[in-house]
C-alpha cells in the first residue's frame, strides 16, 4: 500500500517563521506547532522580562523539531519589533512567516475605564499587532513575499460585556487583517487570521470556579475550552504553500461558537 | 505529531460532483493523503476518469452514478458506501452548479427553473447530510465538508437560485454543527471563489483582474483544504466557513485589488 502523501503539502521544512508573543500559551503552541511542520523559528516576547519562560518555551520548540532563537522584547517599541523583524531574517534566513499572538486580555466595567485603559488595552492588543504586522510586512515586501498570521478571537465579531475595549481591539485586529491582505494581495504577501475561541490557558477569564465559566461552558457546543495547541492545523494550513489562495480570510477555532445564535 | 493528524489513512470519503473540476480535484487530493474514496456523479465516463486517477494513488475507488437531487440516490450512495467499506468518514457535498454570466430576468424565472437551481445546490447537500448522519452518529465521528459559494455571503446581479441555495448551504452547516457536535461530528463550509471551467466563466470574471491577488483559483488549489477540514488537525472547527477566493470576500468585487488612487482608471476599463 502507497503511504500517505500528507506531509508533503503541509511540510514547513525550508521555511523561517518568527512567532511574536511567543511567553503566551497560543504563542507558544503556535511555534511548537511550526516547528514540528520543520520549520526554523524565532521566538519574540510581547513583553520585556520574560527570558525565562522563552527559555522554556524554546525547550518545547527543540524537543518539537528544531532549536530557535530567542528575543526578548517590547512589542510595544517600533525599534524592537523593526530589529526583531531583521534578525529574523538574518537567522532564518528570510522572513517567511510571521504569527503574530499579541494578546493582553482585559475585563472590567466600562464605566471603570478611564483614557488611560484605552491607549492600553489598544496598545497590547491592536498597536503591537499592526506595527509587527508593518515591520515584518517590510521585510517580505523587500524579499518579494511571505505570509503573516494574526491571533484574534472570536470576540472580533462577538460582543461581550465587561470587555468593549479588548473587544474592540480583536475586531479591528480581523479587518486589519483583510485589508493588509488586500493591499499586499499582489505583492506575494498572505495575510490571514485565526479566531481562537475561549481558551484554556493561565490568562483566560472562561476557566475559573464561578458563574461565568460555567455559563460559558454549557454555551459551547462542545462544553470544553480550546487547548491553545488546537490553532495548530488552522496555522499550519493558513502558512502553508497549499494555501497560496487564501488571503485576508480567518478562521475560527472555537468547536462551533460563533456558528450559533 | 501535526502532520500525522493531517493524514488520512484509513478513511473512506464521498465526494459528490466527483467526476470533474473541484471534485475530482479534492477527491485525488483525499486519496493522495490516504483516504479511499467513494466518487459520485452522473456521467459514468467522467467517474471512470476519476476512479482511475484515484487507483493510482495506490488507494481505492468505489464509483457511484448518482443523482443527487434525487434523494433515493443520495440514500443508496451511503449504502453502498457502509456496504463496500463498512464506515463513512467523509462526506463533501460539492455537486451543484451555477451559471454566472446568464442573463434572465426575474419574471421569466419558471417555477421548475427556481426548484431545479435550489434541489441541485442545497437540496442535494440536504439529502447528503441526511443520508450519512445515522452512520456517522453510530461510528461517534464525522467530517462534512459543504461546498458554499461567494455568492452564500453576498448578491449578485441576477443571481437567484444559485445565492438562495448557496446562503441556505452556510445555514445547513452551521445548524449541522451545532446539532452533531455531541457526535464528535465536525461540518464546515468551504467558500471557493472563482475557479473556472470554461471560456465563459474566464471571460465573465475578466481573467481575474478584479480578485484581489489578481488571478483566479486552480482546481488542485482546494485540495488541502479539504485534506485539512478531513482531517484530525481540524477537530476544533467547527460550522466554520473558509474561504478560498485570492481575498474577494475580505474586500468585496470590484474594486479590488487596487489601490484607490488607480480604482478610477480600472472602473474606465470595466
């Protein structure tokens, strides 16, 4: 019997991928993920002070396939991201993927929220995006092509109460996403989305003893949370040459949540 | 390992529309990852093409002649599919079919004109899904894979019957989902955008020039998706429409593709 060709379209090997927000569980699941498909990554922090869980992140990505760099940053600062970007491509040897998992999850009343909530939770969440997307957009554009992942959620297209702002930012992440799609559309630049659904990690407001969490499970079709490794296929299908026809698309990863009413 | 959980050895998949274009593509693509396939269509001659395409991927190829707005032949197809194989794994429902670049106006639509548009592109998936869903229930595993259509999400002039079906196509999934999730059974829409089978259809989307990436699909080009909504690596997905359209959707027809600054000079060559 003929062995299953699977692999081979769906096989990074070759390819060079810089994982942005690389301490977060979807990060981090996301280079795992990468790596495994045999691609060379390079792991960059959201935020300064995390060289000790990249370091551990980077012992998963190892085990997985292949040794990554490491790089700290602010994804905050224009100045990180924009050498991120350049010594990705120096030690992958071009920029070919970009998953960007900025996230910085924030609940509380509206009414709560004063200016300085705001220029926070959109620098976190939609800045960080959108310059990484820039800087990372600048060096494919200069190498004739590449493909770029942002990490949304499906509060991108559903509202919630107690998070206007995070929902806010996640919504202007999606069509930030199609229109970067569209603008690069001919200069061999792919530029896709995944909506994670309620997840299951450190961060998420869904997995707690209390009310919320439980309405939240019951809603779900599948009553569980997302495991962050669950994004795996739609990343790798969203990097890979496969896929060379689909831009400015997302796709959801939540068992069914945003199908339903 | 994620690119063992994108195989799919072992699996026996239906494709509707199997004998040409998309189907065919999606089913060689199926096998080429492991799935044995189950072609149907109603030209046998094109089945026979198929079949012998899938033989060489050294997996095997059992052929239906199916009409699938006959519901008594959607029924016998998965029959003769738990019959020959024991199991039904897969299910894309891509038979259908639209014409784009016809002109008809809305009073010369007859009554058997709107049926015949709507049985041949959401009836048929309706009777597809029908007719696997005892057996998926019972194995407590399944993927669906609906073939949707742009024009499921958006109008189009003098678009009637191939819209409504196509819209109804996102509503069946999404509704399948959320039914049969309790089944571990997984249904999503692939959206194409223009892949074309002819002259006309070539000259109607203007080459291409309006999708934003500037060219239109190949037929290979829906393989790994439906590889990958087969697949294990999918598990999560669920009622999830995914588009595979060179970015038509993620900005709209016309102008696409374009800058604004050039949008009036492409507006003057349309």
């Amino acid at each position: 019997m003929a062995s299953s060709n699977a692999s081979n379209d769906f096989s990074l090997q070759g390819k060079g991928a810089l994982v942005v927000g690389a301490e977060h569980s979807v990060g981090c699941a996301a280079a795992v993920t990468l790596a495994e498909a045999g691609a060379r990554v390079v792991l960059a922090s959201q935020e300064p002070g995390t060289d000790k869980r990249l370091k551990e992140v980077a012992k998963l990505v190892n085990a997985a396939g292949t040794k990554p760099v490491i790089r700290v940053q602010d994804a905050a600062m224009r100045a990180d991201l924009s050498a991120t970007a350049d010594l990705a491509a120096k030690e992958l040897g071009g920029l070919h993927i970009l998953v960007n998992a900025l996230d910085t999850p924030a609940y509380g009343p509206a009414e709560a929220d004063d200016d300085t909530a705001f220029d926070k939770i959109m620098e976190n969440n939609l800045k960080t995006v959108w310059m990484s997307c820039q800087e990372g957009g600048r060096v494919m554009l200069r190498q004739g092509g590449g493909v770029i992942v942002n990490i949304t959620s499906v509060l991108a297209e559903r509202g919630v109460p107690n998070a206007a702002l995070y929902c806010a930012a996640k919504a202007a992440v999606l069509n930030l996403t199609r229109a970067l799609a569209l603008e690069w559309a001919r200069k061999g630049i792919r530029v896709n989305a995944i909506e994670a659904g309620w997840l299951d990690d450190e961060s998420s407001p869904a997995n707690k003893d209390d009310e919320f969490s439980k309405t939240i499970l019951k809603y779900l079709p599948y009553h569980r949370l997302v495991k962050p490794e669950e994004l795996g296929g739609a990343l790798l299908y969203l990097v890979s040459p496969g896929a060379g026809f689909v831009t400015g698309e997302s796709i959801a990863v939540d068992g069914g949540l945003r199908a339903r009413v | 390992m994620i690119l063992d959980s994108l195989k799919l050895d072992g699996k026996v998949a239906i494709i509707t529309g199997a004998g040409r274009g998309l189907g065919r593509a999606m089913a060689l693509k199926l096998a080429d990852a492991g799935a044995d396939i189950v072609a149907a269509a109603r030209t046998q001659s094109q089945l026979d093409e198929t079949a012998e395409a899938v033989r060489k991927t050294g997996r095997k190829c059992l052929i239906v002649p199916t009409d699938v707005t006959v519901s008594a032949q959607v029924n016998a197809l998965a029959a003769a599919t738990v019959k020959q194989f024991g199991k039904i794994d897969i299910l894309v429902n891509n038979a259908g079919g639209g014409d784009d670049s016809r002109v008809v106006q809305l009073p010369e639509i007859t009554d058997d004109e709107w049926r015949r548009g709507i049985d041949t592109n959401l009836s048929s998936q309706f009777y597809g899904c029908r007719a696997v869903i005892p057996q998926m229930v019972k194995q407590k595993r399944g993927k669906i894979i609906n073939i949707a259509s742009g024009y499921g999400l958006r109008g189009g002039k003098h678009n009637f019957m191939y819209a409504c079906a196509k819209g109804g196509t996102i509503q069946l999934t999404r509704s399948m989902a959320l039914t049969y999730a309790q089944f571990n059974i997984q249904t999503n829409c692939i959206v194409p955008g223009v892949f074309p089978h002819d002259e006309a259809t070539k000259q109607f989307f203007k080459g291409g020039k309006f999708i934003p990436v500037g060219r239109m699909g190949e037929d290979r080009e829906l393989g790994p998706l439906a590889v990958f909504l087969a697949s294990d690596a999918s598990n999560h997905i669920n009622g999830e429409l995914i588009a595979i359209d060179g970015g038509g959707l993620a900005g709209g027809i016309a102008p696409t593709g374009v800058s604004p600054e050039s949008s009036k000079q492409m507006a003057v060559e349309k």
